[in-house]
C-alpha cells in the first residue's frame, strides 16, 4: 500500500510517499480500515518534526484522523463487519492514518455520521474528543454560562464555538475581520479581531468589567497569565496547547481561577456525543482545504505558515 512515510525528522520535505507492507489481522479484536480520508492536525506536524522523539521511533507514518470502511475484521469482532463507515482517532505513538490502511482494535471504531461524507468525516475524530473534554468534562459548561473561546478560526476553535451554542452558553471569540461574519455563522456571538483590539479589554467592556465564565485556549503564548484579565471570579480556563516558557499566573490567583491542562483525547465515548451533534444538525466540520494525499506536503506548509494570503478556517483534509 501506499503511506507516508517520515525517515527523518524535519519540515513538510521529509514527509515522502513510499510502498509499505499493507498490515494484517493478526490479534481476534482487530479490525483492518480502508482509509478514505485523513487530516492535517499540529499534532501530525510536531510528530514531523521531532517534538515526540520519546513516544516514536523512525520510520513513522503519522496522522489521528480517519474516516473509511471496515474490510476485514478478527474472529472476536461483533459489533463490526465489511463495509461498515466508520472514523476514529488512532492511537498516540502507533501507526498512523497518512496510509491507505490502518489497523485498529474494535473498541477505537466509531460509526461514521450518515449524513458526512469521507471528506467531513475526517476533519472530526480527534478535534471531537477534545473538544468535548475541554467544554464539557473540564470547563462543564452549561446554559447561560459566557464563553471566550481564543482562536475560533482554527480545527478546533470552529468545533468549539458549535459545541458551545449548541449547550446554550453565550460566545465570545477571536478572529481576523475577515471571517467575522463565517464565525458569527458558526454560532459565535460576538467576534474580536484581536490583530486590531485587545481581547481584553473588549470582554470587559462587553461584560461591564465582570468578565467571562470560562476561556479556552488554543492559542498559546502570554495566554495563560494574560487571559485570567478577561475572566470572572472563580472562572475556568482550559488550554490544549504546551507551555515552552514560564508564565506568572498572579492574575488568575486574583480572580480565583482554575486551570485545566488537555493534551489531545482520544476517546470513543467523547467522539459519541459529536457524533449526536452531527447528526441532529447542531454541529457540522467546517473544511479549511482538502489536498490528494500526495500533496501532504502542500498540506502542512499551509497549516504552519503565519503568512497566508488566505486566513485558514477550520480543518485541512486530505483525500486518498
């Protein structure tokens, strides 16, 4: 079959097209997929370029989204067959999904919606999960709470914002003025261009100095000892992104406020609420680009680079 294959760790070049052997079943809970489609994630671009040297060992095919068709399962699968659409993250630190197949154990596998197509499906799996342990587990949002969520435009700030209307909290984002309007469609209350204003000082201005129940993170930088300024007393703030430097977080001693650290979720059951959402109309994946799997390459150099002409929005997939 055909993957990509990462012999060396580096930037978009490394990423090359190669003939690997297809994967067997070889264990009675396997399943073997038939990828359709997959996505490009940071997550993909930092195992690229060596963030995760402990966790891998060269050669890799990266990738955590999948959607496809069960072709072939083991002799304990039962709730699976051939032909079934399913998508899934799979897991951290295993075989990836830049590959025309993947082997997965049957408790990975989620049912794929019926009304996405492999495209859709794909941009949903890991943003999914972790999106719905941000929101919900960590921050337990619920009705009438106010919500700054940083970052709107990306995978999963466009999830986000979605998954937030849909449990009936009042959306705060940020966001180039350019795609105020698509953000407002998501569901987005109030957009701020944060290359003009200061979020900071908008939240508080539109909150009469209260500030917000809960902010997400995806984002990064001075955000966590910046970001508690917006927030209101005994206010919850949940980041999925790493922290390269030390940050002073006496601002949020001031208001009280607890932090919650998410590294990406890879989680069926957390997939499963999405996957209602989806399929009641509440939430829908939102394409940035889809690319054929031979210009992964042109994938990750869109996703990395901070000058682009045209501003990303959600998610970028690629076809196979």
């Amino acid at each position: 079959m055909k993957a990509i294959v990462i012999k060396n760790y580096g930037g978009p070049e490394v990423l090359q097209l190669a003939e690997v052997t297809t994967p067997s079943i070889t264990d009675p809970s396997q399943v073997l997929v038939k990828v359709r489609a997959t996505s490009v994630n940071p997550l993909d671009y930092q195992v690229r370029r060596g963030d995760y040297t402990s966790v891998f060992d060269l050669p890799i095919v990266t990738g955590h989204d999948i959607s496809g068709d069960v072709v072939a399962v083991g002799e304990a699968v039962k709730n699976w067959r051939p032909g079934d659409k399913v998508y899934y993250s799979p897991r951290f630190g295993g075989s990836g999904s830049y590959a025309e197949y993947h082997l997965t154990d049957e408790a990975s596998l989620s049912r794929m919606p019926d009304n996405l197509s492999y495209e859709e499906a794909a941009a949903v799996p890991l943003i999914g999960g972790t999106v719905w342990e941000m929101l919900v587990v960590r921050a337990q949002l619920k009705k009438g709470d106010t919500i700054l969520i940083l970052g709107g435009a990306g995978g999963v700030g466009t999830l986000a914002i979605q998954v937030a209307k849909s449990l009936g909290a009042f959306v705060y984002t940020t966001g180039q003025s350019i795609l105020h309007e698509k953000l407002q469609n998501l569901g987005a209350d109030i957009v701020i261009d944060h290359h003009q204003k200061n979020y900071i000082e908008e939240i508080l201005a539109y909150t009469e100095g209260k500030g917000v129940d809960v902010i997400i993170d995806t984002v990064g930088g001075s955000t966590l000892s910046d970001s508690p300024l917006a927030l209101a007393n005994y206010g919850k703030i949940v980041t999925l992104v790493d922290i390269p430097q030390p940050q002073n977080l006496i601002n949020a001693w001031e208001k009280n406020a607890t932090y919650h650290f998410v590294f990406t979720r890879q989680n069926r059951d957390e997939l499963h609420h999405i996957t209602q959402l989806i399929e009641s109309g509440h939430v829908k994946p939102i394409i940035d680009s889809i690319y054929p799997i031979e210009e992964v390459k042109k994938a990750h150099q869109r996703i990395e680079d901070t000058k682009r002409e045209r501003p990303l929005f959600g998610k970028i997939v690629l076809s196979l």
